[in-house]
C-alpha cells in the first residue's frame, strides 16, 4: 500500500502553506492568499496528516522529477555529472559566471525552508485544541513525521549553505532581522529534531514510503558524521565523539535485524536471464520494503493509476533526463525500448563515472555487468537494414564533443526495456517505478566513512567489502586502500544517481570538492575557470538582500 494523496485535502493544504512564511521563490517573506488561518484550517487528525503527505508529495517532485533542481542535487557539475554540449548554458562549467544568485541555489534554498515552513504548520495544527485523536500514538507519528521532515530540510541546508536561520515556529508577521546559526548548530538542530521523533517512528509500516526508525537513524548517522567533519576541521567540540555517534546509529541500522542486503535474484521480473541481482534492484515493484527488498529503508512513492487520475507529479523523470540522446547517430532510433527510451540528456554521466571508477583490477563488478551499464549500442532502425543488429563503433558514437557528450552508456538502473503506459499514451520518458530515497549500501558506507575518520582502516575496508562482496567483485579492499576518495568512488559506483552528490561532497568540508571538479569535470572550462576554492554553496543574494534588518554573511569564496 503507497502513501495516497487525499486531492479534497491538498488545497487546503497548499493555501495553508502558502500563508506561513519561507513560501515558493521568496524566502522568510509573507504573503497571505487566503481567509485561512492555522487556527481555524484543520479540524480532524487525518487533515493534519495531509499537511505531512503534502511534504511527501513535494520532496518527491523535487528529487524525482522537477529536473532542473533534480539533477543539480544528483551531481550536475561535480566529479560524476554534467551537460551535454548542447546544454551548456545550463551547465556549472564556467565558474566565472556562477553567481550568488544562481536560480539552482536560490531555488534549492527557497524549496528546503518551503518544506521547513510546512513541517511547522504541522507541528502546529497537532496541538490545536479542537483536534481530537484517537490515540496518543496517531499523534505522537504526525509530529514524528513533522519533525523528521524538518531535520531532513535542515540537513540540507547545513550541508549545502553551511549556517542559516533556523526557524522553529510559524511567524505571522514579517521579520527581516533572521540570523545565521553555524554549521554545528544547523546540524545540532536537525538532530535535536530526529533523537526526540525517533521513539515514536515505527521499525516498518505497512504503508509503503512512511518514515521508519530506519531513516532517521540513518540521517543521524550522517548528520554525526558531518558535525564531526566541521568540528575537525574548525578546531572546535569533541569530533571523535561525533563520529562514534555515527557509527553507533549506522550501526543501528546495519545490525538491527530489520534490514539486510539483497543478495539473490528476486521479484517481478527475477527469473529472466543475463540479469542478476543489482538489475532487480531497479525493476518495477521491487523497490519498497514492503515487496520484499530488505535493503530498502526510504523510498518515493510512484503509482501509474495515481499519475492517471491527477497526481501529476507521479513519476520519474530518470529515462529522459539521464539517457543519451543516441538518435543523433544515424541508423539508431533513440526512442526505443532497446535504448533506454526517449533519452535527450539534460545530464551525462562525466568520464569517470562511464570509465575510470571502473578501470583495471575494478572491471570485475556486477555493477559493471553489461546488464546494468550498457556500453554497446546496436542499430535498430528499419531505415538503415544493413546496419540492424550491429553493434555502433566507439569512433561513431565518440567522433567529437558533440556525440561524445551526448552518446554515452545505457545505465539501466535510470531506465527500463519495459515501460509502463504506452497504451495510453505515455512515450518512454518516464519511470513508474518507485525511487529510493535512501538503500542500505549508503548507510555501510556512512559508517565506513566513519570508521576511517576514527582511523579505523580496517573497519572500514570490513564494510566497504561487505557491498562489494554483493556485487561479486574479484578485488575486495584491504585497509590501505581506504582513504576518502576510494570512498567516493565507492558510493560513485553504488549510488550514482541515488545519492546527493553536492550533499556528499560539501559535507566533507576543506577542499574535497572543488579538487574532485578540478580532477574529473567534464569540461576544460571548468577546470580553467574555477580559481578559487570553496566548500559551501552561496547563501542566494536575494535572500541576503531581503533580510534587510541584519546582514547575512555570504559564504567565503563567492563575495
């Protein structure tokens, strides 16, 4: 059973949300629309519950198919991803003309304090008099789910923008004096949030895409992690208690019986052959906990059915924006099933991620299966009948930047040979499967992250050959191999496209990420244009404009 949208609730919903302040593209600003107040807009336990669905439905959009912010939060411009040629007006590559004021950030920042905003009304709506509950657990869940949401936008923004004002109530009147907290004290926020929802966050729900215990422990993990990193780093608190923290809440996850890598064929479509367990990863009706996929902690809720009759935002996006625009090479029809579907790459995998983190003694992986990533395109176009069924040549789909930017490898965990829907319309640009928000493999690797920053090498080389293991690599890792980069490129291969690949890189702090763009970004004007360092992203020039009362201090590198 998926997390269904109650559409009587969902203008409600909105209008409320849209009355609190941090609302659509204006930070902190007020701007009433509607006779509501949050003293008279909700009467019943189940309106106040779609205050928190609502969230669910946002965050999903963001992460699954309102690709501009998407597929910035994915990678585009780091280490793993980037724009085809023909985009590169929407590309990072020339630093030179990143400002503060990029839509991507102000957007992103504007999007998480919306989010923000919402939890709180929620929190709020949950002690109005007038709400009778039927149990002090339906209560003590809808603020957990509150609550957790929060943290979730907190984490975010501490790890993209570093310190921002922290909000914890709904203002109903405008203020433009807010101030920013420190990174230690956003993350501190957000774990203030999930240890106190925790308790009362089932282990599992038989409503698939509910938070678990699971999640919040996993985001705790994370958020120990990276107040240890800043703390490290700044010369302030006791990091290595920090990352012991870490490593028990990973542990938590990890050992805690409820969850477990998959380890054999499975699901919908398991008894096919030339596939194997990582493929069944991403088929439709394998994703949540509830079919059966014990590695499975959080997951976006996608429903065909739902999309057709109005959920509008369900569905994934993954075919279109991350497939390859391989019509460009005469003789392939870059519709087809065969070819991952209607590809027009708003983003493409970097050199490093189709080829060097799987080079050498590395080849040897499922991951790597041609299954997974398809290197080897064939001809398919009945125009072209001398050439069907043969295999394109490299010097065909890499002949220069325009092709070789545009014509990559199929990676099939963003597509499917089976889409859903073309009887009715649909043109295999989108995925009705459901997404992951969070998998195992990324919490074993939080705790390997861990681990190393403990100096446990040997710990973390344990749980970085526990994925390995699953994915049949002839090279397991030994101690010295383990280092922060191996790190990254471990989650590269693992979680390309699942993780948030400017989250990860500029949670690490110093100048992991700039010296990761300088060393693999796609483009030569990347490398040549980015001359300064930094490892936040800017606070928006807007928002710093708006809070005329105090001044917000930009983050260094982007004054």
């Amino acid at each position: 059973m998926k997390i269904k949208l109650l559409f009587k609730y969902i203008l409600l919903v909105v209008l409320i949300a849209t009355l609190n302040n941090c609302q659509d593209d204006e930070f902190l600003k007020e701007n009433p629309e509607t006779f509501y107040t949050t003293d008279n807009a909700f009467s019943s336990p189940e309106q106040v519950d779609q205050v928190n669905v609502y969230i669910y439905s946002m965050i999903r959009e963001m992460m699954c198919n309102k690709w501009t912010l998407a597929v910035t939060l994915k990678g585009k411009g780091t280490d793993m991803v980037d724009v085809p040629q023909i985009r590169l007006n929407t590309s990072f590559s020339d630093y030179s003309s990143i400002s503060p004021e990029r839509s991507e950030f102000r957007d992103i920042f504007n999007f998480w304090y919306q989010v923000i905003a919402t939890a709180n009304t929620a929190l709020y709506a949950t002690e109005l008099e007038d709400i009778k509950w039927s149990s002090t657990e339906d209560k003590s869940y809808a603020i957990a789910q509150a609550k957790f949401f929060r943290a979730y936008a907190y984490r975010n923004l501490g790890e993209l923008f570093g310190g921002v004002p922290l909000v914890d109530k709904i203002e109903n009147t405008p203020r433009y004096d807010y101030q920013r907290s420190s990174r230690v004290e956003t993350y501190q926020f957000a774990i203030d949030d999930l240890e106190s929802a925790i308790d009362d966050l089932p282990v599992t729900t038989e409503e698939g895409g509910r938070i678990v215990k699971g999640a919040a422990q996993h985001y705790l993990s994370e958020l120990y992690l990276a107040m240890g990193t800043e703390m490290e780093q700044t010369g302030t608190g006791d990091f290595s208690s920090m990352y012991t923290k870490a490593i028990e809440y990973a542990s938590q996850v990890i050992n805690g019986g409820t969850y477990s890598l998959m380890t054999e064929r499975f699901g919908t479509r398991s008894n096919e052959a030339n596939k194997n367990v990582w493929w069944d990863l991403f088929r439709i009706n394998n994703v949540n906990y509830q079919d059966g996929n014990n590695e499975c902690i959080w997951a976006w809720q996608i429903d065909f059915d739902a999309y057709k009759a109005g959920d509008k935002t369900s569905y994934i996006q993954y075919p279109r924006d991350f497939g390859p625009i391989l019509r460009f090479i005469p003789g392939v029809d870059g519709t087809a099933e065969d070819v991952g579907g209607r590809g027009v790459a708003f983003v493409v995998p970097t050199m490093y991620t189709r080829d060097t983190i799987w080079s050498g003694k590395l080849a040897s992986d499922m991951r790597n299966d041609e299954c997974n990533i398809q290197r080897t395109i064939y001809y398919n176009d009945p125009a072209y009948p001398d050439l069907i069924g043969k295999p394109v040549p490299y010097s065909v789909m890499y002949q220069d930047d325009y092709f070789k930017s545009s014509c990559f490898p199929l990676f099939y965990k963003t597509t499917t040979d089976k889409f859903v829907g073309l009887d009715q319309g649909e043109n295999r640009s989108n995925l009705f499967r459901d997404d992951y928000a969070i998998r195992l493999p990324e919490t074993i690797l939080l705790r390997a992250e861990a681990y190393l920053r403990k100096g446990d090498l040997q710990n973390a080389a344990n749980d970085i050959n526990l994925i390995r293991d699953r994915a049949e690599c002839t090279y397991r890792v030994s101690a010295n191999d383990v280092d922060l980069d191996f790190i990254l490129d471990e989650r590269a291969r693992e979680l390309y496209t699942e993780e948030c690949r400017w989250n990860t890189l500029l949670r690490m702090g110093g100048t992991v990420a700039v010296d990761r763009i300088r060393k693999y970004a796609y483009w030569p004007e990347t490398k040549a244009t980015l001359t300064f360092n930094y490892n936040l992203w800017p606070i928006p020039q807007s928002v710093i404009d708006r809070n005329k009362d105090v001044k917000l201090e930009q983050n260094p590198g982007w004054n």
